[in-house]
C-alpha cells in the first residue's frame, strides 16, 4: 500500500512560492506547533504582498448595535440580554437616526449594524432600520444583518432568503457582515451557539446573497473549544464557497473574549496564536483577496503586527463598538484616523483608506468620493 507522504514545510514553502493551492492535510499541518511562526508569517507574507502589494487598508466606519435584547443564549457572547433584564436595549428611530447623523458628521463610509433577534420586534422593525438610515444618509454603505439574523427574519415571515435579502437590498442593504461563522463543523457548534442558523444555512444565505450581486464577509471564531481540524474545516468549507461565488471580500478571524461569558474560565487566545491564525488563514485562503486584522479584539499591538502575518486591512475607526468592549475587551473604543495610519506606517504599510467594497476614497474633510481600488 502507498501511504501519503507527511506534510513538510518545505514542500509547502514550495507550493506558496509557486502559487499553488494547499490541500486539507497541509492546511491542517500549519497549526502545528512545530511549524515556526516566523517562517509561517513569512510564507504569508509572501501571499498578503502578491494579493496587495505594501498597501495597509483602513476605514472610517461607525458601529450600530439596535439591540442586545437576543432569543438565543450562544455560550460565547457577553452582549446579549434577556428580555426582563435591566441592562437590555432596543433603539428608537430617534436614537438610530442620531446615530446616522453622528456618522455622517464623522466623515464614516460605513455603518455596521448587526444586533439581538428581540422577542418582541418584527421583522420589519428590522427592515425599517435599513430603509431609515438610507432613506436620510444615502451616502453611507449599510453593512448589515449577519445569516443569523436573515435566518430569523425567515422564519418570522415564512418567507425564503431570496425574497428577503432582495427586500433588504431595495431598501438599501449594501453588503452582509462577516459574523455568525464562529465554528462551522458541528461537533463545535452544536456545543456553542445550538439553536441559531446553522453551518449550511449559513452558506445557502452567502450564496444568495452574491448571487444578488450582494458582497459579503466571512469570519472565524478561535481560541475557545475548538482544536486546528475544526479550524481547517471552517477555512476549507470558506474556501470552496468562495471558488463557486467569488463574492466574499474579506476573512476577518475573531479571537475569543471570555470576559462576561459562560466560558470565563478559557484564558485569552495568546498574540503568537492569533498570529498563527491569520497566517494560517492568509495561506489556506487563497482566493479571498483581504484577510483583516480587526483591532479591537486583537489589541492594537498585535493588529499591527498581523500586517506582516498575511493580514491588509485594519478595520475602520469603530465607533460604538459593543460586542468585544462587553466581553472584556480593553483596546479603546475608537481610533483617530492620525493614530490608524501611524499604526500602518509603523508596520511598514503605506496606508489606504478603502470604503466597504474596497475601493480607494479620496476625502476633503468629511467629504469622500470612492475611486477605482490601487493595484497591490
Ligand atoms: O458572530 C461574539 C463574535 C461576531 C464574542 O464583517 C465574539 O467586517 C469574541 O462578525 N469574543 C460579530 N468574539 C462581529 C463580526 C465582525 C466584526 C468586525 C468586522 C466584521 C466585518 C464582522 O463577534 C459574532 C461572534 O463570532 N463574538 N462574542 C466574544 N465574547
């Protein structure tokens, strides 16, 4: 019988060098501790320059969180509140058209709204936030509902996904966030977050959506419960979306907070981990273009560091971020635009500011127009 050979690093540093895809049982190998860091880091790097060239994107985006009131209880999360609970929130229209006003005054391309399915909200509560916010400030990217929420949306109108997300696109939804991912194989998830949409409905919303010619994000929850072959399987399960659509823009991995959570007891993912995971992810990732290195849960120093580890892109400015700040998270809650591109230029990166779909904006102040994206 002719067995497989192990993977060897030399052979993958090969295959990177020559462009070539790794397979499942390489992808999995990188994970492992005997695989040094820095040879990982540069091999992605190697992939972060071809895709982009010296180029570190940033944006301005402002954050929208309408509720934290949540039917499901997910094991990981610290912002979601009971109905009863004191802490628990839904926003008026007041509230959510200051936001958009707050927004817009700050220069912001973006705004990211994801949020709690409220016991007591319809759906087109939800769809009435989209058509508000685009209806008075059509100029910001409405980066909206993760499959978690259009899966509930589906089931609170006994209508299908296509029907929905081509609703929320008429009504100015411009592209969906990358969250509701954290672990796709179900030997995780099933543990983790039992109820909500699961791995495939996750992908059949995906799929629709860029099939409407919606783009989308995709992440990765790491550093809680699951061992490097889940995480193999959520990067390959990505990958082979993405060779069927192409509409996925960028991976943003997700470290776990335990702070407030009912895992308080796992100890923070280290920076050499997180390291490890966005080289991982640059490598296996082949035809994503950006792999994200989103500040606030990585802590700024590690951040900076990622854009040598495979990742382009920092995230935005964030304003009114919740999801991280109630888990624990002690980076600040917003950076200057002065600070996130000294940040850049420290790592060595020439820093570009992009709007949601990647594009180059060009400002005067709080004015920006979008112009055709930089080559790497
Ligand atoms: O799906 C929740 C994660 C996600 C915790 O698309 C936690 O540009 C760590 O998806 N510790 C929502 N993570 C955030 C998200 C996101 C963030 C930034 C940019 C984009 C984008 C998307 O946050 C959830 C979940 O995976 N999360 N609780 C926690 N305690």
């Amino acid at each position: 019988m002719i067995r497989a050979a192990l993977p060897s690093l030399d052979r993958i540093r090969e295959k990177v060098e020559a462009g070539e895809r790794l397979d499942a049982a390489e992808s999995e190998f990188l994970w492992h501790d005997s695989v040094d860091l820095h040879e990982l880091g540069e091999l992605a790097n190697i992939v972060r320059e071809r895709k982009n060239g010296n180029l570190g994107f940033y944006n301005i985006n402002t954050h929208l969180n309408p509720t934290n009131v949540c039917v499901y209880r997910c094991i990981f999360c610290a912002f979601r509140a009971d109905l009863r609970e004191s802490r628990g929130y839904a926003m008026g229209d007041d509230q959510i058209l200051a936001r958009g006003r707050e927004a817009v005054d700050s220069g912001s391309t973006e705004m990211h709204i994801v949020g709690g399915l409220h016991h007591q909200k319809d759906y087109d509560w939800y769809l009435g936030i989209i058509r508000l916010l685009h209806d008075h400030y059509p100029t910001l990217h409405l980066k909206a509902w993760t499959p978690v929420e259009i899966n509930w949306f589906c089931h609170l109108t006994k209508r299908s996904v296509r029907d929905i997300l081509c609703e929320l696109k008429d009504a100015g939804l411009g592209s969906l966030p990358g969250g509701g991912a954290e672990i796709f194989h179900p030997e995780v998830r099933d543990k983790i977050c039992e109820h909500k949409a699961d791995t495939q409905e996750w992908f059949t919303i995906h799929r629709t959506a860029h099939e409407l010619g919606l783009r989308s994000n995709a992440t990765m929850l790491y550093g809680h419960i699951e061992n490097a072959f889940h995480r193999t399987d959520h990067l390959l399960r990505l990958r082979q979306l993405q060779d069927e659509t192409g509409g996925f823009q960028t991976f943003i991995p997700l470290a776990f907070h335990p702070a407030n959570t009912r895992l308080s007891h796992l100890p923070k993912p280290t920076a050499a981990f997180s390291l490890r995971t966005m080289a991982v992810a640059r490598l296996v990732l082949d035809n994503f273009d950006h792999i994200k290195a989103y500040w606030i849960m990585l802590g700024i120093g590690t951040a900076q560091a990622a854009l040598a580890y495979g990742a382009d892109d920092l995230d935005g400015t964030v304003r009114h971020e919740l999801i991280y700040h109630d888990a624990g998270a002690t980076t600040p809650e917003i950076l200057s635009v002065e600070e996130i591109q000294r940040l850049i230029r420290e790592a060595g990166r020439e820093p570009v500011e992009r709007d949601t779909l990647y594009h180059r904006v060009e400002r005067d102040g709080v004015r920006w127009r979008a112009v055709p994206a930089p080559a790497g």
